[in-house]
C-alpha cells in the first residue's frame, strides 16, 4: 500500500477541546455569565451540536445576548485560531513521517477561515504535504471526494491505498474505508457503545503515527 497518510485536523493533530474552554472562560467574561455559564457552555458542546450556528442559537437564547447568532459565530471563529495548538512532538511525528517516505495531508470539516487559520496559526500548512478543507471545497467528510482532493494534491492517486486518522467514527472511520483507506480510530469516549471497523484503535494520534511508522 502506498505511503499516504491523512489526518482529520480538530481533536486530532490538534486539542479542539482545550482550545474551546479557554474560549468558553473568555466568552463567559465578555458577557458577564458567571463561571457556571463555562460548565454549561463545555456540556452543550460536548452533547453534539458540533454545527456551530445551531450551537450559538441555544447559547443566545440561553443567556438571551443581545448579539445576533452570526455575530457570536463570526467572533468565535476570529478567535479559535488564536487558542488551538499542535503540540511539538505532533509536528516532529508529522516530520518523521514524511523524512520517512510518507505524504502527509489534512482532511477536514468546517467553515474555511477557521480551519485555515488554524492550520495556518499552528504552523501545520508547512507540516504536510497538503490540505483538504470542506469548507473550500464544498464538501464534506465522510464524502470520498474529499479524501480524492487530499491524495491528488500529495500528488498520488486515492486508488492505491493510504491511511486515513481520525477521532469521528463516521466522518473519519466510515469516510475513510469508504475512500479505500486503511483506518486509525482515535477513541476520546465520545462514542460509548458504537460499532466499529477500524484497523486499529488508539487514543492519541502519536500512537497512529508509531502503527504507521511499522508498517512496511
Ligand atoms: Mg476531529
């Protein structure tokens, strides 16, 4: 199997959660929530509404803002960028891999800005090969398409195989054996009790990049 490598970017190369809490602390001071709106912010995210604009349309009916749900998205999205992180071993799996062969490219889910700069932000554009976002393409993970875009720009054909690593079962997991790929599923507890296929299971994506690195 070709050396292909593709990795979903949030809670995967880097740690959207911590990044989210920091965010949730700031946004509960500019509006005066208490620190209990932090908890309640931290649970509704965690409870699945991943899809943002849904997401601030509870928040402003929670905490009744003044603030139309667009202009709390927007602000959020102008913010993320600046908390996310990808931690220096991350970076230098990312580089081992390529010194060792592998083309390494993101595919991810999410509105262009915030995607791209958080790619930008953490240094990852000049980490991989190359990128893939929903947000510019016009479609979305678990989507082949968007895997094919990834693999062509690495400059190798998605047919021959590949790897694909991710945190979400059905984007990542099911995208990606729909793709052809083989799969790494970082498990975080989010999805207690679902079936799976993964090639293999680990919960931080260094140990994907230690299976990858074995295989010959
Ligand atoms: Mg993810």
């Amino acid at each position: 199997m070709q050396r292909l490598a593709l990795f979903d970017l949030d809670n995967t190369l880097i740690n959207l959660d911590e990044a989210f809490q920091t965010w949730a602390g700031e946004f509960a001071d500019q509006y005066g929530l208490g620190c209990e709106a932090v908890d309640w912010l931290i649970a509704l995210d965690r409870a699945g509404y991943p899809h943002r604009e849904v997401f601030f349309g509870r928040v402003r009916d929670h905490f009744t803002l003044p603030d139309p749900v667009e202009e709390l998205w927007s602000q959020y999205r102008g913010r993320m960028p600046h908390l996310v992180r990808c931690r220096p071993e991350v970076m230098d799996g990312l580089s081992r891999l390529r010194t060792s062969g592998w083309k390494v490219a993101i595919v991810t889910n999410g509105t262009a800005n915030n995607q791209l700069g958080k790619i930008q932000r953490t240094g990852l554009t000049e980490a991989v090969d190359a990128y893939a976002l929903s947000g510019v393409e016009g479609i979305r993970k678990p989507d082949t398409g968007l895997f094919e875009i990834a693999a062509r720009r690495c400059g190798v054909d998605l047919a021959d195989g590949g790897w694909m690593v991710g945190d979400h079962l059905v984007a990542d997991i099911g995208g990606g054996q729909a793709a052809g790929l083989r799969t790494v599923w970082i498990d975080r507890g989010m999805w207690p009790g679902h079936e799976h296929d993964a090639d293999h299971v680990v919960t931080d994506v260094l140990q994907a990049m230690e299976i990858l690195q074995a295989e010959r």
